[in-house]
C-alpha cells in the first residue's frame, strides 16, 4: 500500500514481453545454440510448427564482458522470446532442429531432459555397454555382423579416386622420410 493505493510489484517490466495488461502471463522460451546468421524466419517457423502463440518478436541474448561482467552489445545467436502459456499438459521438447541446426529450447515448466543410456555394443538404449547381452552391431547402419567400413554395411559407399596415405612408408605422407637439399 502506498498512500492507500494498492501496488502491484513485478520481478520485470511486464510490458517489455508483449503484453497490454500486466498481469497478463507470459512464457519465455529460450532457443540456444543457433549461430547468429541463421534467419528469424527459420525460428519463428519451428515455433510455428510447435503450435507457439508468440507476443514479442525474438529478442537476442547478449554476451556479457568476461572481465568486467557488464553487459555488451556482443549478440551470440542465442534468442529468446515472449509467447502465451502453453496448455498444462504441454511442453516442448529441448532438442529441436532449425533449418538442420540442432537447437535447445529452454522454457518454465519443461521437464528435465532425461539421460537416455545408449549401449555402444548392440546401440539400443536403455543399458550400457557392460550390461549388455546383445551381439555386436555396426554403429552406422544398427545390423549386427559387421563394423563400420566395411563393405557390408548397407551404409558402405565406395570411394573412389580417394588415395589413402599414413605413416612412414606412403610417400605422400609428411612422414615419408627423404632428403632435404639446401
Ligand atoms: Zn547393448
Ligand atoms: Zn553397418
């Protein structure tokens, strides 16, 4: 109460994330991971695609100094936006990917993102590679009986006009001992 007016107290400017009335809710979603060129297009498309009502345009995180701690004007490509609260049940899910660039998304309320095991034996997840009694399988096409490059695999391509060289026998290798005449 301020001189019998009752005041309302906000952690932030509630105008600032689109709204008209202030206590109209927000969610704030973070989209991370994006290099900076990639086009608000692309981000307002996957927010799209995820039903996202946005109230702000995409906003861009900036970097603060790394000795001075105060904030630059350096943008690092992550961006952050004002959209409607999702529905109860509704959350979205942290790896996404925009124009093929894999991207986090960040929001209140999202569940933690769980730790799936993957077995690096048999790739089926669930359990590790200790505690696995599966056969072996090729990490690239998940069959068993063969490992990757080889040319079994369904994967397997042929290169051609690809000259391999390593070590001190191949002579295009800068280990190739030979004499130096100066
Ligand atoms: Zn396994
Ligand atoms: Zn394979």
């Amino acid at each position: 109460m301020l001189r019998n007016v009752s005041i309302s107290f906000f952690d932030t400017n509630p105008y600032s994330s689109g709204n008209h009335n202030a206590n109209e809710k927000t969610l704030k979603i973070r989209i991370c991971g994006l290099p900076l060129s990639v086009d608000d297009s692309a981000v307002y498309e996957l927010l799209d695609k995820n039903d996202v009502k946005t109230k702000s345009k995409i906003l861009y995180e900036k970097i603060r100094h790394p000795v001075t701690g105060k904030m630059t004007s350096v943008l690092n490509g992550n961006r952050f936006i004002y959209v409607e609260p999702l529905p109860d049940d509704k959350h979205l899910p942290r790896i996404n990917y925009c124009t093929g660039i894999r991207c986090l998304i960040f929001h209140f309320g999202q569940p933690k993102m769980q730790r799936t095991l993957t077995c690096t034996n048999c790739w089926t997840s669930g359990h590790t590679r200790n505690h696995c009694n599966n056969e072996p399988r090729c990490k690239v096409c998940k069959t068993p009986g063969h490992e990757p490059g080889d040319p079994k695999c369904s994967e397997y391509e042929q290169l051609q006009n690809v000259i391999a060289f390593n070590g001190q026998d191949s002579v295009l290798s800068n280990f190739f001992p030979c004499d130096l005449n100066l």
